[in-house]
C-alpha cells in the first residue's frame, strides 16, 4: 500500500489531488502545520506499514 492509497483510507481524501489543493488554498502558516503534521503521519505509516521480503532463488 502506498502512502496516497494510505492517506485515501485513513484519513478519507479522494485522491492526492484534493489533498493538494487543500494545502494550496491554505494561509501560509496553515499549510505550514498541515504539512508537519502529514510528515509526522507519513513516518507513523512507515512504522506500521507491513514489509514486503523479496527472496532471490537460484
């Protein structure tokens, strides 16, 4: 799962693109915040993301 799959799930946007305009209409210290507080949500999602091994067979 990608993060914009995860953002779409989790936190109920339709896509990346309503995301971004949000962000885009926002006063600068407003989007300042948002955006800190989506950086924080993005490595929380890394933390809890489930890994994918790869094995190399010969």
């Amino acid at each position: 799962m990608t993060f914009t799959m995860w953002l779409i799930k989790e936190k109920g946007f339709a896509s990346k693109a309503q995301f971004d305009s949000l962000v885009n209409t926002l006063p600068y210290e407003g989007r300042r915040k948002l955006i800190l507080y989506y950086e924080i949500e993005y490595k929380y999602y890394l933390d809890t993301r489930p890994t994918q091994l790869e094995l190399k067979i010969e």
